[in-house]
C-alpha cells in the first residue's frame, strides 16, 4: 500500500528512483551550503519554480507542505533584521536592536537561502513513496537492511500515532477529563501515546524479528529498484541549477564562501 495520493505517485517524479532524488537534493543543498548570498539562493528558487509546472506537483500541495517553512523563514529574517551584524548605514539602533545595511542584507540572503534549500526537497520528495526509497537505499545504496527496514516501519507508523492521538483525545473527552487544564491535558495525552507507542514498537520489533528480519543472511527484495536515463536527467537538471547558482553569485560579486567569513 502506498503512502502517497494517486495524483503525486503519478507525477513526472513519481516514476523517478529516490535514490536520484535524493542525489539531487544533496547536490543542490550542499551547494547552498557554501555561501551566505541573496543571489545564488535566489536563483536557485527561481529556476526550481520555473521547472514546477514540468514535475506534475501542484501549487496547492506544495503551498501545503512549504508554508510552515515560510513562516519560520519570515522569523528567522526578521530576528536577523533586528539582531544581525551591522554594516554600512545604520537606520535604527535602540539597545540591542540595531538594523543597519549588513542585517537587511544577511537577512534577505538567510530567507531566500531557507527556502532555496526546502522548496526543491519539497518538490522531490513528496513524489516519493517511503518503501521506494527504502528499496533504493537497501539495493542501490547497499545500506544495511535491518537498518532500512526499522525505519520504513516507524516512518509508516507515523500515520498511526496521529489516529492514536485523535482517538486519546475523544476517548478523554467522552469521560469528562478534557474539558480543563489544557496544559495538564496534554502532558497526560502525551504521556499515554507514549506508552501506546512503546507497546506498538515493542510487539512490532518482536513480529520482524520472528519473521526473519533481522537475520544474518542475505535478503531478497520483492520490488527491484533500478536507475534509468530518466534519472540521470533529474541529476543532471541540479547540478545545472547548482551551477548556474554559483555563477550568477560570482559574477554580481556577492559570492560569500561560509568558511571565509
């Protein structure tokens, strides 16, 4: 059973292997990761959005997943307005507050970088089916199984912890204890999905362990996982973005290489 809707498992990604996604992303993230500028960043949002319609992944979905991330972005920029170093011309400066050129300027680069960075892993990876990626991980990665397969299975009860929680919540209120003490009520919601938590784990490790999982001898996987040239292709489109990024920057001199800061 797949943990993905119909519309995104039948994407363009969709039929993608994880592994390349996953390659993708790093590619592109690792580069971001080397300088703090407003225009590498926001090259590479740029050029992620402007390939979007080519992907199948609605604005809606994506708009779902990402805007918690704008948000915390939007935060993160607007402390660094107020708190970042100052450079050049200081516009307000009140105690410990002090927005100058240099903290508008890191704080445009930290806010488009954030998203930079989220938006294109957003885009990959809601078109990814959890098991897929373990397959990819297991056969192409050669990634020990037991290790594979123990995190497939906690990612898929991940759903399971959300129903517990809601059905906590209506079990409590029909009794009476819920109506009070927000606080309270829910240390004691959490403390008892907790414990349901450990009880599923633990009966769930034992069934693995007697269905052979975690055995010694070399597994058999029921769905292959290959890479094919459509992979290649999604690969090849980061490295493009990533490079175009790092050129762009260096060519309007606001290249920051982070260890040189």
């Amino acid at each position: 059973m797949s943990l993905l809707s119909d519309e995104l498992r039948d994407s363009r990604l969709g039929a993608v292997n994880p592994i390349a996604k996953l390659v993708a992303a790093a590619v592109l993230t690792l580069t971001l990761l080397l300088s703090i500028d407003p225009v590498s960043a926001a090259v590479t949002l740029v050029l992620t959005l402007a390939l979007l319609p080519f992907t199948g992944v609605a604005v809606r979905p994506l708009w779902l997943r990402s805007w918690p991330i704008v948000v915390g972005a939007a935060i993160a920029a607007g402390a660094t307005v107020l708190y970042g170093r100052p450079a050049g011309e200081v516009y307000l400066e009140w105690g410990l507050l002090r927005v100058s050129d240099g903290s508008i300027d890191l704080a445009l680069a930290i806010f488009l970088r954030v998203l930079a960075i989220a938006v294109p892993g957003i885009v990959l990876f809601s078109t990814t089916d959890p098991t897929d990626l373990a397959d990819g991980l297991g056969q192409i990665l050669r990634l020990p199984p037991r290790f594979v397969l123990g995190a497939l299975a906690g990612l898929r009860l991940v759903g399971l912890l959300v129903e517990d929680w809601r059905e906590l919540s209506l079990a409590r209120r029909a009794r009476g204890i819920a109506d009070t003490g927000r606080l309270r009520r829910f240390a004691g919601q959490a403390f008892a999905l907790f414990v349901l938590a450990i009880r599923r784990g633990t009966k769930l490790a034992t069934a693995m362990e007697a269905r052979g999982f975690g055995a010694d001898v070399p597994r058999t996987w029921a769905r292959p996982s290959r890479l094919h040239a459509r992979d290649g292709v999604v690969v090849a489109i980061s490295v493009a973005i990533a490079t175009a990024s790092v050129i762009a920057a260096v060519l309007a001199g606001t290249w920051t290489f982070v260890l040189g800061m």
